[in-house]
C-alpha cells in the first residue's frame, strides 16, 4: 500500500482496463474552460469585508474545490503504474510569485475536507504569507538543492525516485515534500493581467487536476433563457479523464459551480 494512496478497483472493469492502454498522462488530459459569474462572488467578498471577516477569491474557488471533493470523493484519485488510488488526504500544490522576482514558487497546503470557507482563507494566507516574506528555504527547496549538487547521478536519482513512485516505495518524507504528489494544482494568472491557459499535468507525482485562474472576462452566458454579457472568472482546467467517468466529472464540475455562485453555502 502506498503511503499517499488506497488501492481501488472501479466500479466496471473496462474503466480499470483503461489506464493500461493509455498509460500517460499526457495520454489521457482533458480541457475545458469554466466561466464563473463574478457578481455572486464580488458580492459575498464585500459584504464579508464589511463584517470584518475577511475573504479571497482564491479562497472561495479553494473552498468550492474542498467542498466538492467532500461531495464526490472519486474526484480526488490518481493513477500510478496503471493502477487506480484513492488520495489517503486533499493537498493542493499552489503556484505563487516570490516578491521582486520573475519566478514562482510551488508547494501543499493540506486540507480538512470538513473545512469551512474562513478556515481556508487562513490557511491559503499563511501560505502566501510565508513564501511572500524573507525567503527562507523550503523543504522543497532544500530537497531539490541536495539532488542538483549531484549532476552526475542525478539521472540516476530521478530514476530511482520514478521507480520507488511506480512501486508505491517511495518514503512519506519525500511524498511529504514534492509539489507534484498532491489532489490538484493551481496557479493565478489574473494577478499577472494573463488569460486563463490549460496547464499540463506532471508524468511525476499523482496531481489528477490543474486549474489556472484567468484575468476577468466578459462573456455571454444564458439568464432567463436570453444571452446576455457577464462578467466572470474563466478557469482553464486540465483533468487525467482515466480516474472517473464523464458523468461523474459533469457532476463534479456542476457542484463546483454551484458553490461559486453561492459561497455563503460553504460557511458551515
């Protein structure tokens, strides 16, 4: 048994067939572009600013994923050597800027999947907090930095590392420290003024999910059966289309959506 992972076998045994003909993951992504109205959750922010309870809208969309991945668990799988887990917890691996850098950082913020909206904006601006103050070395880091002083061997480091993943060998103190062993990814690009871009997902490591977050848009959207110009978040969403059916991401992404038009749902 892996130490980030429960073995499971799906429910039709064609769906556990799959991942040993297209065994990538490169293989197996799927794109799709969300557009969530922005009126719900500009309204929500303000009149939480009011109250003194302060609210991101990171933190809104993290919340909306924590719910959804409480509601419907086989969202939170992954594949490894062909073979379909369960994630034994919800991290995500956020993508932020250092501070008076062209670079970014990247690593887990672990989730309670009973945790309310303002628990999550605790966590995810201690998170920012932390990598956006003196820049400390991470674990990450560290962990990287001892691999990079070994350019000779690294190859063969890495090989051993992909190899002990495969076998689900591979120690808790490494799983622990890689951004790429996490239930999803997301970076922010409105920040940055920059569209919403489906980013690929990692061959290393068990991320099933990549979300970037796009700079506002107007768009139409149907209201009272009419189009009319809205203004949203559009996201840009890369998913592994082998850990669950299509219905049941249609009905993941349907909650998702849900709870972005109405975060006050994820307060309790």
């Amino acid at each position: 048994m892996r130490a980030d992972g429960k073995r499971v076998k799906a429910d039709d045994p064609i769906h556990d067939l799959v991942p040993y003909f297209m065994y990538r993951r490169c293989d197996s992504q799927v794109f799709l572009t969300l557009n969530f109205p922005l009126e719900p959750i500009h309204s929500y922010i303000v009149e939480k600013r009011k109250a003194g309870m302060p609210v991101s809208h990171m933190a809104i969309l993290i919340a909306a994923c924590v719910r959804t991945i409480r509601d419907y668990p086989e969202f939170n799988r992954f594949i490894m050597n062909s073979k379909l887990y369960d994630h034994t917890d919800f991290t995500i691996s956020l993508l932020i800027m250092r501070p008076g850098a062209d670079d970014s950082i990247m690593s887990k913020i672990l989730f309670d999947l009973n945790d309310n909206i303002f628990m999550v904006h605790k966590k995810v601006e201690a998170y920012i907090d932390e990598n956006r103050g003196p820049q400390e070395p991470t674990d990450t880091d560290n962990a990287i930095r001892t691999m990079m002083s070994m350019p000779v061997i690294l190859n063969g480091i890495m090989a051993l590392i992909r190899f002990l993943d495969r076998c689900g060998w591979l120690p808790k103190a490494l799983i622990d420290v890689s951004p790429f062993h996490a239930s999803m990814g997301i970076s922010n690009l409105a920040s940055l003024k920059t569209p919403s871009v489906f980013h690929h997902l990692y061959e290393m490591g068990t991320t099933s999910c990549f979300i970037v977050i796009g700079k506002e848009q107007i768009v139409p959207l149907e209201k009272d059966g009419v189009l009319v110009p809205v203004r949203t978040m559009p996201i840009g969403m890369t998913l592994d289309e082998r850990i669950c059916s299509g219905v049941y991401f249609t009905k993941c992404l349907d909650r998702l959506r849900h709870y972005m038009e109405h975060p006050a749902e994820m307060e309790q």
